[in-house]
C-alpha cells in the first residue's frame, strides 16, 4: 500500500467540512509494500485517528492478502473527496454518507453509493476553558462556541444534540462558522470563543497544552449516527463485484481487530500512520475513540442509520425530503463479509 498526500484542488460542491491535516493527521512514512494487486484508489476525508480499523487493515497486510494494491490518498474534505470519486480520480471514497445524498439530489447520473458504514458515533467533543465534571448542555447558554461549516455533519450534529436539549443554536448561544475547520483548535488556543467543537487530535492536544479541557463527547450525546462510510460510484461497483467484496473483506478484519483488542495494542499496529506523534498520544486517542463505542461491529450500513442522518440533514434544512436508502446504500458486501 502506497500512502499518497494531496490536496489537489478541484472543484466544490456544497457539502462536509473540509477537515485539514495537522500534526497527528499526517500522512505516516509511505513504506507499506505495494501487493501487485488490483489497483484501487481509496480517497479519504482525513487522515485521522478516528478512521483506525481502516488503518489497521492496512498495516496488517489485509487489503494485501485480499488481492488488492491499495493507494490512499487524502482529499482534505468531503467535497473533494466525492468528487476525486465522481471523476474517476478514485475508485472509492471514505466520507460522511450525507455527501452521497448531496450528489443524488443534485441529479447525478452515475452517483455514489455506499456500501460499507464505518463509524456509528460523531469523532468531535465540546473543549472548555476549564474542566466541568457536571457539565450539562444548557450551560452553553449565553455563550460563543466555536463550531464548524453550516452543512457539514459536525455542526448539524452539534446542533442536533443542542435541540434534543431544548436549545436554540439560533438564539440561546453564538455559533463561529466563520473559522476554517483545521484552525479552530489553534484560534481557541489565541483566546477566541468560551467553547470549541474539536475533532482528535486536536482535542487532545488542547488538553496537553492547558489551553483546554473535554467536557462532552459529541458522539455520546448524539446517540448512533453513521458519521462516515465507504462509497463508490454505481457503475463502478456494478463493474468490480469481486474488488468491493474483497476491499469490504478486508475492511472487516480491521474492525474485528479494533473490537478484541487494547487500545494500546491497535495504536502500536497504526503508529507507522501517524509518524508525526508519539505512542503515548495515539494510545490515547484511541481509548477515547473505544469507550464511547465509535466503530461498528460491522460494516453493515442500517436502514435505521440512513433514515436518522436524513432526519438530521432534513432538520438542518440542508434536505427537503428523504431520497430513497435501497437506491444509495448497499448491503450486499458488508453483509457476506459479516459472514451473514
């Protein structure tokens, strides 16, 4: 697997947050042998700790045993990333699902469908000033909270948490969308905004510098949403059956790893991906990531999950109404690869 880091721009639609790599989003070493494979070209979001089964599959040489040279390359945003995947630039993108129903409704022809859910929690936690051990939501009242891009999930998240707790991110509090995504952690740090809405590392590295402490998981206070997923462009898994189901196996001996064992252990296996940071952070990370039950047992992308992150984008009114999930996800791979 040969690990490639571009940011190559093309053109935007309208979707996600751009997520920029910062220090332990980096791009690791590159070194991991190519299999002489099939070639598939896998376009990620980010380059992030959140993403780990997809890293230890990749480490432990699984896309390599089934069959496939894997070239990763991160997009730096879900736009980019759907389109490197639109236009043929990749074979399969790794991004928020709602990206997919963007295109769909957009009328594209040949629209991308996902095939493998990956995450089932929100990856972001609220960052104070100060630690709270009591904290409870309605204390953001009054307050400015740095928060991300109108669209992307983690601001609808966010405020789909902030009504489920009879808030108003209209009226009860100040919301920032004014601030790039990847520099939010660094203007908190400058002394802008009584709150942050951080995804790792940078959470944990405002906690190191006691420039800011976590005081809520997102991903635990939003319930199970299917943050991020696998997809590809219909023609192309009507065309490469066998590729999907081998890269969905694969896929699935990395989540298998993730759920038996320590976090300790997965941070050793996907140290080489983060070569910018220290055992110690990773392992850390990781261990939040774990206890708030972030990765799914399977890839097995649920009717349920679909129709909850339609909700939100409906709720957002980033959508007018649900498009239909048998047309946008498929199951068909994650389920065999689940041995189902």
């Amino acid at each position: 697997m040969k690990k490639l880091c571009v940011g190559k721009r093309v053109a935007a639609i309208a979707m996600a947050a751009a997520l920029t790599g910062l220090s332990l989003t980096g791009c690791g070493d590159g070194s991991a042998k190519t299999t002489g494979g099939t070639e598939v070209v896998l376009n990620e979001v980010a380059h992030s700790i959140f993403y780990a089964p997809m890293y230890v599959a990749i480490e432990e040489g699984y896309f390599e045993n089934a069959g496939i040279d894997l070239k990763l390359v991160t997009g730096f945003g879900a736009d980019k990333t759907m389109t490197a995947v639109l236009t043929d630039e990749a074979d399969i993108g790794f991004m928020g699902s709602e990206s997919s129903i963007y295109t769909y409704v957009g009328g594209t022809k040949d629209y991308a469908v996902n095939f493998a859910q990956l995450t089932q929690r929100a990856g972001n936690f609220l960052v104070s000033r100060k630690p709270m051990d009591d904290f409870s939501w309605d204390m953001l009242k009054g307050s400015t909270v740095l928060g991300g891009r109108a669209g992307g999930m983690p601001e609808m998240v966010f405020e789909f948490i902030l009504k489920k707790n009879n808030m108003d991110p209209a009226q009860d509090l100040s919301i920032d969308q004014s601030i790039d995504f990847g520099s939010t952690a660094a203007a908190f740090s400058g002394g802008q905004g009584d709150y942050s809405i951080e995804f790792e590392p940078y959470a944990t590295l405002l906690e190191q510098k006691g420039d800011g402490y976590v005081v809520a998981s997102l991903g635990e206070d939003s319930g199970y949403v299917p943050y991020t997923a696998f997809c590809a462009k219909k023609s192309y898994i009507e065309k490469n059956p066998a590729v999907i189901l081998a890269f969905t196996e694969a896929l699935q001996r990395g989540m298998d790893y993730v759920r038996t064992h320590s976090p300790e252990e997965i941070a050793k296996v996907i140290a080489p991906q983060f070569d910018q940071s220290d055992l110690e952070t990773i392992t850390r990370i990781v261990e939040r990531y774990q206890k708030q039950d972030t990765w799914k047992e399977n890839l097995v992308f649920e009717k349920e999950a679909f129709d909850l992150l339609q909700n939100i984008l409906i709720d957002s009114r980033v959508l007018e109404e649900k498009v239909p999930y048998e047309e946008l996800v498929n199951t068909e791979f994650a389920k065999k690869a689940a041995g189902e």
